[in-house]
C-alpha cells in the first residue's frame, strides 16, 4: 500500500543488467524492480517509495497549511526512527516517510498535529482543542497509531 493505494512489485534479476532501475507504473498498479542481485531490491524499492513519498507528504501539508491559513518556515521528509512527524522552533516541520504506508486519515491526523504546533509549541489543553477543532475524529487516529507503529516501522528497515 502507497498513499492507499495497493500496488503489484515486480522484480527482474538478471547479471546482464548495467544499471538498476525502477519503473513505477501509476496506471497499472506496478511497480517493476529491475537489478543484479536480490541485495538490491529492499535498498532500491525503498528509495523510490522515499523519493514519491516526499514529493506528496510535502504537497498535503501544503494544502492543509494553506486551507488552515497556517505558515511552516519549511517542511522536510525524513527516514525517522520511532517519530511520525515533530515541529521545530523554526516553524519547521518533519514528517516520517513511512506516512505513505498508513490510510490517509493517518497522514491527515500527523499533519495537522503538526500543523497545531506552529500555534501552540506544546501538548497543552489549549493544542489538543485546536486539533480536535481541525480533525474531530483525531482521537481514532492516535489510537491506530498506537496500535500499528511497530508494525509500520518495520517495514523497509
């Protein structure tokens, strides 16, 4: 699953083959790994998931920024360990690739915490009011979270 959609992986392993590549085929559902050796193929898949990931973490939080009337300085995707997202003092805002691999609302719910923290820089009464004014299903989100962190941050490690 990438952004809630299910794709096929496809891997070619052939000595022959100069260069490793990826072909990621929206239309289809494919994604086709084409590499020497099984090393490869983790390594590979998981830059091309990080790489898209990033393009279209950044994209939602944007448009949720803009609809919210909300300014982050900058937003950064990263390979986090044990985080989902955070806020710096800047006004900069992190989010964990491994967002694409959860349902939307997930990714919905991270952002806009997030989002919040550039109004309040807390966990504070006041932040979780702001966060269930903005998403009043949050509380379904962080328990999904909870339950299913270990698993997503397994994947691909």
């Amino acid at each position: 699953m990438f952004f809630e959609k299910e794709y096929s992986i496809n891997t070619i392993i052939n000595n022959d083959i100069e260069k490793t590549k990826v072909y990621w085929d929206e239309s289809s559902k494919q994604i086709f790994l084409m590499c020497r050796n099984e090393t490869y193929i983790k390594v590979l898949l998981k830059s091309k998931i990080v790489e898209k990931s990033k393009k279209k973490l950044i994209e939602i939080t944007k448009e949720k920024a803009k609809y919210y009337k909300l300014q982050p300085k900058k937003i950064y995707v990263k390979d986090q360990k044990s985080r989902w997202g955070s806020c710096s003092s800047k006004g900069n805002i992190n989010l964990n690739w491994r967002l694409s691999l959860c349902p939307l609302f997930i990714t919905e719910y991270v952002t806009i915490h997030e989002l919040v923290h550039l109004i309040h820089f807390n966990h504070s009464k006041n932040f979780w009011e702001k966060v269930h004014e903005l998403m009043k299903n949050y509380q379904i989100a962080k328990n999904w979270l909870r339950r299913n962190q270990k698993d997503i941050f397994l994947i691909l490690t």
